[in-house]
C-alpha cells in the first residue's frame, strides 16, 4: 500500500519514467510470447526456438538495467532523515523498490499477453487478415503455464535487481543525508583492464564462430534466428566488456581534462567526470556497445532486400531505447548527486555560466572518446563477419 500511495503522489516525470519501464516491460514480454508461440506452432524446429529465446535475454537484460536506473533515482526511495526515523532503512528502501518496479512491470506484462492473446485470434478473431499468425503460432493450443512463466521473467529480475541496487546504496543508518561532501578526488576504477579482456575476448569468438560464413551477409540476427550461437555469446561478452571498461575510460577523460594547466571551468569538469565514472560510465560502455552492434549489422546488410524481421526490429528498438533512457536516466542521477556540491560552488561566487560551460565540456570530451571507441569495435566486430 505505501508504494502505491507513493506511486500516486509522485512527480509526473517520474510517472513518466515508470510508464516507459511498463512499455519496455510489455515489450519483452511480447518478445518471450511470440518465442513460445513459434515453439508451440514448430515443434520440429526446437534449436531455432531455443536461439530466439536466447537473444531474448538481450531486450531482457537492457530492460533490467532501465528498472535499476529509474529505482535509484525514485524521489520516493531516496534515503533520508525523517524516513530512518521511522524505521525505513537501506532494507525496507530495497524493498519498497522492488514492489514499485515489480507493480510497473506487471502491469507491462499483462499489456504484452493481452495484445498477444488478440494478434493471435484468441479473443476475438484473427486481425489484420492473419498476417501475424505465422511467427505467433495461432491455431495451437499455448501452454499457460510456460507463458506465465515467461511473464514472470521480466517483473521478477527487475524488482530483484532493483532491491539488491537500493539495498546496497550507501545510506545514513545514523539519520544523517545520504550525499557527503567528498574532499578528495574520488579513487579509480579498477575494472579497466578486465573490460578490455572481456571485449577482445567476445571479438575472438565473434571471428570464430563466423569461420566458415565468409560472404554470407547475415551472420547477425535478421530474423531473430538467422545468426550462430557463437555470435551472441560473442557480443554479450563484448557489452559486458565494454560496460565494464567503462567506467574507467570516463574516469580517464577526467584526468585529461584536468592535464596541463587546467582553468576553473577544465578543473570542474574534469573532477566531476572522476566523481561520477562509475555511476554514468557503465551506461556509456552499454550504449557505446549496443551502437558498435547496430553500426555493425547496418555494414553487413547493406544492400539485403528487409534483412531485418518484425521481432527483430522490435528487440532493436527496445534496446537501443532502453540503453538511451538508461544513460539519461543516470545522468539525472548523477545531477541528483552532486546537488549540494553544485549549490556550494554557486554560494562561492562562481558564475552559472561557468557551471554550464563545464557540463558542456563534459560532454564533449565523452563524445570524443566514445564515438571514435565505438566505431572501432564495430569495424572489428563486423569485419570477420563479413569475410
């Protein structure tokens, strides 16, 4: 009851938010039905079924993600005074986030089955003259306990990774704000030379799973099951590199910024990127490692009359909005974070325009590193593709 009385007296951007988690939910959830669709229709084709299932995990995955971003920055769990006096510490927080995301993405999933459920003639007649009946498996009877199942997926890791995230969020046991002042940069992240061995590492098994395929323009997803296996363990580990190394490449951009002689605008920017690297460094590698996927799958399919399937194009779509959301979403975070640092600098004397030329700078300089990172994982990760 309290989450859904927070949830009725929130901010209409965070509704908003919430409302973007329930589509993205509803989405995924579409996703994992249509997979159980076509495995009911085809039970000839099980190896197809279970590859569709398994670039479900990648809607899924970015999806999770999104519902950790939006929890950690719900005004409603944020940790402070009045609500450690009353007895709501980091656990109950956890908690009350996990029931908020749990109820966003439920909702989304009783969307998915439902829209489901009509495409597939199930509650009033085929639509669109049956032009979805194919890849939806209508005409067969569909296992309700596997597609619960299925529904269950999205609502269940998102209000799990959502608890752990508030749960572990460095709180204020003794009544005090959770945003300390810092007095010194903060340390480096250490995941660097990790990320960078798993991104080479997914690039080998990209080249060595594509042996043999040279010339053949569809080594990635085109129809959601066109591609090896070895090609999504492969980008799944890049991403994951990627999202790791993150962190620290933003931290670097920090130092650069702050190299030779820096003015007052260079050094703010600069030590802000060090504060921040690990909170908007991580959606930055995800981004950079899904835009290194979509530049990679545009060189391959060039030229290919519609390479690209519905469902395909719905799990691109979900993706890339997702990763979107979730940068800005954590750079709301971020801005969040830094409140009262930023209110101390006004109370200095320093000018709004110099606040506003560091964060312009900021993004430049990410812009700078990231494209260039970007393009030339997917240069590398398309070129043994394509032979």
């Amino acid at each position: 009851m309290l989450a859904l009385r927070l949830t009725r007296g929130s901010h209409p951007l965070v509704l908003v938010r919430r409302l973007l988690l329930a589509a993205a939910s509803a989405g995924v959830g579409f996703l994992l039905l249509c997979t159980l669709g076509y495995a009911s229709g085809h039970p000839a084709h099980a190896s197809s079924s279970v590859l569709r299932l398994l670039w479900c995990a990648v809607p899924l995955a970015a999806t999770v993600h999104l519902a950790v971003a939006i929890a950690r920055t719900d005004p409603s769990t944020r940790p402070r005074p009045g609500l450690f006096a009353a007895g709501l510490g980091p656990a109950r927080l956890g908690a009350l986030a996990a029931v908020s995301t749990a109820v966003s993405t439920t909702l989304g999933s009783v969307v998915a089955l439902l829209f489901f459920l009509h495409l597939r003639g199930d509650l009033a007649g085929l639509p669109f003259d049956g032009g979805a009946a194919a890849f939806l498996g209508a005409g067969t009877p569909l296992p309700l306990a596997a597609a619960l199942t299925l529904l269950a997926l999205v609502p269940l890791a998102s209000a799990a990774a959502s608890g752990l995230a508030l749960r572990s969020r460095p709180g204020a046991p003794s009544g005090a704000p959770e945003t300390e002042e810092r007095l010194a940069p903060a340390p480096a992240p250490t995941g660097l030379p990790w990320g960078v061995a798993l991104a080479a590492a997914g690039l080998a098994v990209e080249a060595y799973g594509s042996r043999g395929s040279a010339g053949n323009p569809l080594p990635l997803p085109g129809r959601l099951d066109s591609a090896p296996a070895s090609v999504l363990v492969g980008w799944t580990l890049t991403a994951i590199g990627l999202a790791m190394a993150g962190p620290g490449v933003t931290y670097l951009c920090g130092k650069l910024l702050q190299a030779v002689r820096p003015g007052a605008v260079r050094l703010l920017a600069g030590r802000v990127l060090m504060d921040e690297a690990r909170r908007v460094g991580r959606p930055l590698g995800v981004v950079c490692a899904v835009l290194s996927g979509v530049i990679a799958a545009s060189v391959l399919y060039t030229g290919e009359p519609r390479p690209f399937g519905p469902l395909t194009a719905l799990g691109a779509v979900l993706v890339l909005g997702c990763t979107g959301a979730t940068l800005l979403t954590s750079a709301l975070e971020a801005k969040q974070a830094r409140a009262r640092t930023t209110e101390a600098v006004l109370r200095l004397g320093a000018p709004p325009s110099a606040l506003r030329a560091a964060t312009a700078l900021r993004a430049a300089v990410l812009l700078a590193v990231f494209a260039p990172l970007t393009w030339v994982v997917a240069e590398l990760a398309a070129l043994p593709l394509a032979g």
